[in-house]
C-alpha cells in the first residue's frame, strides 16, 4: 500500500482548487468519491465533501473544508499575518500537525529522536489511491469493496529523521464517512519512541463549537454531556486499559444550534478497546481543534529502524440533520462495515441469564431445573453465568477459581457434555425449537486463588516489586505475553469442542493498575485483538457478546469481533433509557445487550412495572431476562411481551434510529424505528411521573415518508405528514406507563 519514500518538494499552493484530472470511485452523489490534482484532494460523499491541499512553501498539509458538499473551484482563505509567538504552522488549519516550528497548539504526533528532541518536519512526499481498503495490521478496522469505499494514502517524510508516516483517508460515501488511521515508521538507523499520536486530528474554522461526550462510571454509562468549547483545551479519556466507563471514545462536534434533528454535527469515534485520549482546543486564533488517538500517558511506543506504528482507525460522520442524522450514518456503516459476525442483523434468540436469578448458588440439578423453567416459559437461550468452575479452588464466590477454566466437579461431576445435552433437549414452549444453551467466561482475569496463578504468577500484569492491587478479588492477566494469549485460544477452543454451546459471555471485570510500562497497555490490545480474531474465526456460528461489567468495554473495536455488547449492570428500566438513548449516539441498538430484571431492582431499589422494563429492554438488539422463571411462570402477560419483542427484534435489528424524545429533556422519552425499506415502524413511548390532572402532550414522528398512508397498530390510518407534523398522543394514568406501537406502510 506504501510507495517508496523520496525527499520533500516544493509543491504549488492553490489559490482557488480546480480539479481536472480526477481518480473516480463509485458513488451515488454527483461528485466522484475522491478527487485529485497535483497536491489537492477532495473526498466527496453523498452530503461531504473534505477537501485538503499541500502547502508549497513548506511541504505541510492544510485543511480546506469538511463539511456539507462543495463542488468545483474553493475560495482561499486569506493568508494570515504572522505577528506576535505564533508562528505561521499555528495560524492555518493543518491535517497533521506535528510538534513544533511555530505551532503551540497540541499535536497529533510527538516524536522523541534518540538525542531527546521531540521536534518533527513531516513533509509532503506523494500519494496514491486504492479501491476498496486494506485491513490494519492487529487492529479491528471497518472494511469493504471498491463499491462501498475508496482510499487515498498520502506519503510524508522527515528529511531530518528519516521518519515516514502515512496518512490513510477511506471515503465510504453512503454514509458521508471518512475513515482515516496512520503509520508511523523508522527509516533512520536509532531507535526513536512515539509520545502520542492521534488517528484523526481535525482543525474547523474560526466559529462557535459545542462538544458531546459520553461520560459516566460502572452502572450508570453513556451520560450525555454537552458544553461550550471554550478557548483552551479541553478534553476526556481513558487511562483504565480499556475504553471504560468513565469515557467512552466517542465525540461530536456540533453547531450551538444543533438538535437531535437539525444542524450540523461531527461525530468522531475511535474503533479501538484501549486506553485512548480525545483532546478539543479552541487556539488563540480562534480555530477548534479535535484530536482522537492513544492515550500519550500510556505509549512511550519505542520503534527500532524499519518498524512501524500503526494507530487505530477513527471514523469521522458528518450530518446536516443534527445528532439523529449522524446517529443513524455510524449505525448504519458499523452493521454493514465493521461488525463481523454472521449475527450481525439477524437471529438474536431471546435469552435468561442466570446470574441475577441464583448468582454463585446453583449445582447441575439446580441449573437444568432454571432451564428447564426457561425453556417452559418460552426462552430461546440460556445462558449459566459466573460458578461453574474450578476445582482445587472452586468458584463458589468471586474470590477463587478465575483462571482454572474446568468445570466444578462438586457442582458437575460429569462435567459440562451431559449438562449442555440435557438443556439443548429442552423444547421451547409453543415452538418445535430446542433450547440454545450459552455460557459465561472471564479469560482476561485470574484470581490469587487459583492453580493458573500459582504456577503463573509472572503472567499477570504488574510493575516489579511494587505491590499487585486487586478488585474484585481479582488480577489482570497479560495478554501482551504471547503464552497467556495462547493460554486463553487453547482453553476456549476445549470449551467450545462441547456440542452445543451456542453463545459466549466474555466479560471483563477491572481496569489496569500497576503494568510494566505504558507501551503494554497497546501491546495488550493487540494480543487480546489476535485472541479475538482467532476465536471468532474458528467458531463463527457461535454468538459472542462482549462485557465488561457492563458497558465498560462498549466501543467499536469490540463491534469488529463481537455483534452484542452488555450495555450495562444496572438494568432498571427508567435508568436503561438514558444509557441506551445515550449509548446509541455513536453505537447501533443492534448491538445493545438489554435484560429484563426482577425488583425491586439490584442496582437502584427501584420498582418498577414488568411492562415497562419489557418495553425499554425490547430497545436492545440482544433482549432477555436477567430473573428466576418461576417468579414470573404465572404472570399472563409474560407470553405477550415475549411475543412482543420477537416481533419488535427485526426492526431493532435493521432499521433506522430516531430519538424523538430524550429522557434528560423531557419526561416523556421517545423513540422510533423505521425498517430499511420504509414499509414498518415501531414507537416506544414512556412515561416517567405521574400527570395527574394535566393534558398530555403529542409526540411528532420522524422518518416517515409524508405522502403515504399508515395503519397505526392495525387500525387508524394517517398519512405520513399528519404523524410528522402533527403527531399521536397517549395518556397514562400512572407513573412508568409505556406503549409499542407499530405502524405499517399502505
């Protein structure tokens, strides 16, 4: 993909871009995917254009738009006046803006030579466009044909250093997104260490900015947060050695203006599950920069001659119809271009775990009875959570046994063979279907009390002689040593050589604290990406969802391998509508693990009704009961809501997202899905306080095509503007009320 490296020239600095020799991709907008002549270059979408030129003085790469589509010849801007410290590299808009020479505003690469000076001159070299793109080396990346996207790779190199880098930019015009990662190389003879290094760095205009995030901690995730960018830096990450819950490497850049609805927003998120820095400035000049990478305090990346870095890819939205819009356009190219698995869009099987049903307490009569029950009440997947193994250090709590991946012989003395047979012999109520049976694992965990720690206590991470800090009782294996990652492939193959084991649980439950040095956090990424990669090649029929304790771990990096991800451990249902409104920002819904629970609830105390935690649950891509069966095998209403979410499951899964109403907003949140082809829709609605003597208020419906005709659950028909414009209005008399409805196209 790389041509070969030649010293800087001096290029021609365009006044207004013109481009007459063109290299064309497919696209369905009028302007060709990608654009080029001489060092100017445009990537166009169906909505986007982002266009960039090289400087001619300097060899440095300049920002022209990116934004709504542009055409033909772009005004200049004017050429700044270099007074006062800034320097001129400080006073433009730069695509790659290294440390140094004039510039004071962050970099999105810092690189230490070998005499200890971080000063770098990366200059244009060359370019070239691929069809279609290449896979990153070690790292999960969105993927796709010549149809769907084209790549343009620009080539720079410091005459100082003989450092490269090069910047790939891939255009998926569908869905106005840029994708772009970089490699960094040693073509010098010393080695030399990368500081930090951002995979998207993009400078707007000199306007008024907000930016979102997604903040929050364990049980309460995906916290919107929107605030002024102001002058200065402000900025989020993770230093866990995941994406975490704290912050989720998600952010947008909007219009103060813009609403779930209108405006324009930039989404930006970084398809990695490490830890990860996204830094926002407003420079004295008045341009905003936004940076998304690795985390520089956990780096320190050391490159020997000839080796490279290659940072994670960051996808880069642009809308012109608000948060919704740009929602929808990361949705939309993760189900078809990032996730993987065969399960992506389809045969999600409504599921019970065990865990908040009998927690450690169960043995394999006890087990098969929960099933058994499950099955009787029309589950499709069981799943037996946490306590099934160990033997020399059983794990009847959670403070033994993580590591010793055999099962309990006290609790099954068989093992899990006749275990499984007897719960894949069940047949699911009111279907010919057998029981699917699931289970949960923690690979990347061991507990001190344990065999594999005993004989291995060098495999986990620590720093030295200081002391190796537990939570939960627990410690972090190293997966950046290739003998734990092929510890994890043996032990999880065996497991899976179980006929019948349909389903994986992988959780994840504490974040790093003492580590080797910083490079391992990225060095464990890899090696659990390659465990990753390995497994859900070698059994791609088994559905994989991915946890860490809860939705610690919910990023686009873990999309690549696993279709369903645990949202989070607080399942009640009126906190789920904020983390999963919340989630779905950046994240489709297909994607979202939401359970039913029993209350009152574990996480909050809270009771609420078993219709309305049905109805948020049914919001997931993965919807199940997190309960004992027989608590609810008498209650009518279990069947209909099943039924319910089954009906509900296609459109969660394919269809397009509108949030109609947020939950921090209002008290009556909303939200609409509308399949791919416009011919169905189902609207969620809640009600969260009582309204008790007080008119109701109409909910306005999205998405919609405004000229036909809709049955509204069967019966009345509106046409499309009457929805939009006007709207449906339901009345509760309670607080927690909630309704489904569906709406099909005449």
């Amino acid at each position: 993909m790389v041509g070969s490296i030649r010293p800087a020239v001096a290029l021609g600095l365009p006044t207004l871009c013109a481009f007459a020799s063109i290299v064309q991709a497919q696209t369905t907008s009028s302007s060709p995917a990608i654009v080029a002549e001489g060092t100017t270059f445009a990537l166009n979408g169906d909505q986007l254009s982002y266009r960039f030129h090289v400087n001619h003085t300097t060899g440095d790469l300049v920002s022209d738009h990116f934004g709504g589509l542009v055409t033909g010849a772009i005004p200049s801007p004017q050429e700044p006046a270099v007074n006062g410290w800034v320097g001129l590299p400080g006073r433009i808009r730069r695509e790659f803006p290294d440390q140094g020479r004039g510039d004071f505003r962050i970099p999105a690469v810092r690189i230490r030579q070998s005499p200890g000076y971080t000063v770098t001159d990366l200059q244009y070299t060359s370019h070239e466009v691929v069809q279609g793109k290449h896979a990153l080396p070690g790292l999960p990346s969105t993927f796709g044909n010549a149809e769907d996207v084209t790549t343009l790779v620009v080539h720079l190199y410091d005459n100082y250093s003989s450092v490269a880098a090069d910047l790939s930019y891939s255009i998926f015009p569908k869905y106005d997104a840029v994708v772009r990662s970089v490699n960094i190389t040693n073509q010098g003879p010393a080695n030399i260490t990368i500081e930090a290094l951002a995979s998207l760095s993009i400078d707007f205009p000199y306007e008024d900015l907000d930016m979102i995030s997604l903040r929050g901690d364990w049980a309460r995730e995906a916290q919107v947060q929107r605030r002024k960018v102001d002058y200065g830096v402000q900025g989020f990450g993770s230093d866990t050695g995941s994406s975490s819950h704290l912050h989720n490497p998600f952010l947008a850049i909007v219009d103060p203006s813009t609403t779930e609805s209108q405006g324009e927003a930039w989404g930006f998120n970084l398809i990695y599950t490490g830890s990860f820095s996204a830094a926002v400035e407003k420079g004295s000049q008045g341009f905003t920069r936004a940076l998304l990478g690795f985390n520089p305090d956990r780096l320190s990346w050391e490159l020997g001659p000839d080796e490279t870095l290659t940072s994670p890819e960051c996808v880069a939205i642009y809308s012109q119809d608000g948060l919704g819009g740009m929602s929808r356009k990361f949705h939309r190219l993760y189900r078809n271009h990032l996730i993987k698995s065969k399960f992506a869009t389809a045969d999600r099987p409504i599921l019970l775990n065990s865990w908040e049903g009998v927690y450690f307490d169960y043995n394999q009569t006890s087990i098969e009875t929960l099933a058994e029950e499950s099955a009787a009440l029309g589950i499709h997947l069981f799943v037996m959570d946490d306590g099934w193994f160990g033997d020399k250090y059983p794990r009847v709590s959670d403070n033994a046994g993580l590591g010793d991946w055999v099962p309990n012989p006290a609790r099954f003395p068989e093992g899990l063979s006749p275990v499984v047979q007897d719960i894949t012999n069940f047949t699911v109520n009111g279907t010919d279907s057998k029981l699917r049976f699931g289970i949960w694992v923690e690979p990347e965990m061991v507990n001190p009390n344990s065999t594999l720690y005993h004989e291995h206590p060098d495999w986990v991470l620590h720093a030295g002689p200081y002391p190796r800090t537990e939570r939960r009782n627990q410690l972090v294996l190293n997966l950046a040593l290739p003998e734990v990652q092929n510890f994890i492939i043996d032990f999880m193959t065996n497991l899976l050589q179980i006929d019948g084991i349909s389903y994986i649980k992988w959780d994840n439950n504490r974040g790093f604290h003492e580590t080797p040095s910083p490079s391992n956090d990225h060095k464990y990424m890899l090696g659990l990406y390659r465990v990753f990669d390995t497994l859900t090649n070698r059994f791609p029929d088994v559905l994989w969802e991915g946890c860490a304790s809860g939705g610690g771990r919910f990023d686009a990096g873990m999309l690549q391998y696993f279709p369903q991800i645990w949202t989070s451990d607080n399942t009640d249902g009126v906190d789920r509508i904020t983390i999963q409104f919340g989630t779905s920002l950046a994240y489709p819904p297909s994607a979202m693990g939401a359970h039913l629970s029993a209350v009152p609830n574990a996480q909050t105390g809270r009771t609420v009704p078993f219709t309305f935690r049905a109805h948020v649950a049914m919001m997931g891509g993965s919807f199940g009961l997190e309960l004992d069966p027989a608590t609810v095998q008498d209650d009518a209403t279990v069947p209909e809501l099943l039924a319910l979410a089954q009906k509900v499951n296609p459109l969660v899964l394919t269809g397009d997202l509108y949030r109609l109403r947020l939950p921090e907003d209002s008290q009556w949140p909303a939200a609409l899905f509308v399949s791919e082809d416009g011919a169905q829709a189902v609207l969620f609605y809640f009600q969260l306080r009582p309204n008790v003597n007080h008119a109701a208020p109409w909910v306005r419906l999205q998405g919609l095509d405004p000229a036909a005709e809709y049955t509204v659950d069967g019966n009345e028909r509106y046409s499309g503007a009457t929805l939009m414009n006007m709207g449906l209005q339901f009345t509760f008399e309670t607080e927690y009320g909630s309704q489904v409805v569906f709406l099909a196209k005449q």
